[in-house]
C-alpha cells in the first residue's frame, strides 16, 4: 500500500513537472525554425500567428525565405504549428521571396497580404491569397500581383513595396498599408483584392518599413520600424487617415538582429507586442531570425509605454 502511494505521489510529481514545463514562458516562441516578420490575428478566441521561414544556411548572409507558417494558440505561450498554408511558388507570377505578410478576415473569408520578388516587373510587389479558413491551404486570389514597383514613385528603389498591413475601419472601409523608406496606404474596395482609390504617402520620421496599424480607445497607432539598423517607433491619430502625430521610439534594437517587425493584438484583456529577434542561440542573427511576445502598456494620455523586451516572455493568458 506504502508502495503504491509512492509511485502515486511520484507520478503526480513528473505529471506536476512536464506540466510546468509545457506551460512555462519563453522568448523566442518558437525555437525549432527560424521565423520572423510576425503578423497576428484573433478569431473565434484563438490566436493565429503568421510569420516567414528564416532558411539561411550558416555559410550565406542573406534572407533566404520562401514559405509562410502559421501557428495558433489560446493562451499566448504553447503554439502549435500547423502544415505550411503558403508558399512563393503559389503565386505564378512570383520569382522568390517570402517576405512580410499580414492575415486579415473579413466575410468569412481570410486574406493573405504578401511581399515576393515579381518574376517580371523589377522589384519586390505584394500579392494576395485567400482561404476559407485561417490555416489554409490558401491560394492565388488574383493571378497577379495588387501593387508592383512601377505604380509607386515615392521612393527609387526597387524594394519599395514591402511589408504590407490591413485595416477594417469601423464604417467597413479597408485599408492597405505599406512601403520601405516610403509609407505608402490606399483603400481597398470591399472585395479586397483590388485598390479603391489612389495611392498616398504618410511623412513619418525616419521611417524605414514594417508599418503596422492597431486601435485603443479611439486612438489609432501606426507603428513602423525606424532607421536602420530597426528600432519602433510610433505615430498617433484620431483617424485612420490622419494627420499622424509622432510619439517617439516604441521599442529599441533587438539585440543582434538588425530587423524590427511587430505585430499589436489585443487577447483576453491584454495588448500583447509581437516581434523578432536573434535569439535563438544555435546561429541566430539578423538572417536566422525568431518571434518573441511581451506585452504592451498604455499611459493614461494614450501614448505606448516602451516595451519591455524579456527572455522569459508573457504568462498564459487565462
């Protein structure tokens, strides 16, 4: 009997200890692949975390990418990965490059913005797919690319049209944001696949890329990345399509990745930051890059605290 309620007690414990371990937080999230250019979204009380595959070998210095992942999760600490939902090869008239994208729902219908290299326009251009659910398998919404180097004048490289983001208005008015060292936005019709209207340009200072648009109140905040290498900084406005007031830097280097990339959720009553790092310690730098989450705190006049970058992550959201 003395036995057998060891060998409970024990079991009990390892059960105790695995669970523990299971639960614990940590950044990187994600620490078997290299993942990077974070975007997020919430439907139906999960979080669907999308990001690209950092695949450069340890002998080459440059981004090698050309899938996109998906991982869910309902406490913002175990995620799990699900099969690869898109790749560049899924757009015909893509040549490589998987950069940064962003996942938006609206109708029912989940819509893949992405950044590619065209296989016959010079530069990088943004594409769009689209899937009856949010882990895929997506696939080509329009044949073709929606922005293309050619259409935008603002800035004379050829990487201009990068990083795209999706805003849902409140009125039901989508918007597409987007641009490297030009901050590019442009409506969207209700389809989401075509432009509604001209293209813009928002003066920011410093901006580099990685504009991400979020909500609080009725303040709304474009964060961006700024220089190079990437710190955060952030603008507010009473409207989505300003003015833009600058608030300074959001969060500051992250360590020895020259990248900044975030995304801002809010999840079961917390705003949660989401970014990249270099912190994986088996060859982890600005080419090899990982996702972090740390959470995000207001002022009291709606102004971003500095965000707090941890290795040991957020806790389970409850």
């Amino acid at each position: 009997m003395k036995r057998n309620q060891m060998t409970k007690s024990l079991l009990c414990l390892l059960m105790a200890i695995t669970f523990h371990q299971y639960s614990k937080a940590q950044n990187p999230v994600i620490t078997d692949k290299y993942t990077a250019d974070p975007a997020a979204m919430v439907y139906n009380d999960t979080v669907y975390l999308y990001a690209g595959h950092d695949e450069c070998p340890p002998e080459r210095n440059f981004y090698e990418m050309h899938e996109w992942l998906v991982y869910t999760s309902t406490d913002m600490v175990n995620w799990t990965e699900h099969p690869v939902p898109l790749k560049v090869s899924d757009f015909s008239w893509a040549k490589d490059d998987a950069w940064a994208a962003q996942v938006i729902e609206r109708n029912g219908k989940f819509y893949w913005y992405i950044t590619t290299t065209h296989a016959t326009i010079h530069g990088k251009a943004i594409g769009v797919a689209v899937s009856d659910s949010p882990t895929g398998p997506f696939h080509d919404a329009l044949g073709k690319a929606l922005i293309t180097n050619d259409m935008t004048k603002a800035a004379t490289i050829s990487w201009d049209d990068i990083d795209p983001t999706v805003w849902i208005d409140d009125d039901g008015q989508a918007y597409l944001f987007w641009g490297n060292t030009a901050c590019y936005y442009a409506k969207l019709k209700e389809n989401m696949i075509e432009l509604d209207g001209p293209i813009h340009t928002i003066d920011l200072p410093n901006y580099t890329e990685a504009p991400w648009i979020h909500k609080n109140g009725d303040n709304f905040y474009l964060s961006y990345a700024y220089e190079f290498p990437e710190k955060t900084a952030y603008a507010m406005s009473k409207s989505i399509e300003g003015p833009w007031e600058f608030k300074g830097i959001l969060n500051e280097l992250a360590g020895n990745c020259n990248t900044n990339h975030q995304a801002i959720i809010d999840y079961k009553g917390k705003t949660y930051f989401i970014y990249h790092n270099g912190g994986i310690p088996t060859q982890g730098q600005s080419f090899r890059r990982s996702v972090c989450i740390d959470e995000l705190f207001y002022n009291p006049d709606g102004t971003i605290k500095r965000i707090v970058m941890t290795s040991e992550g957020v806790q389970p959201a409850k």
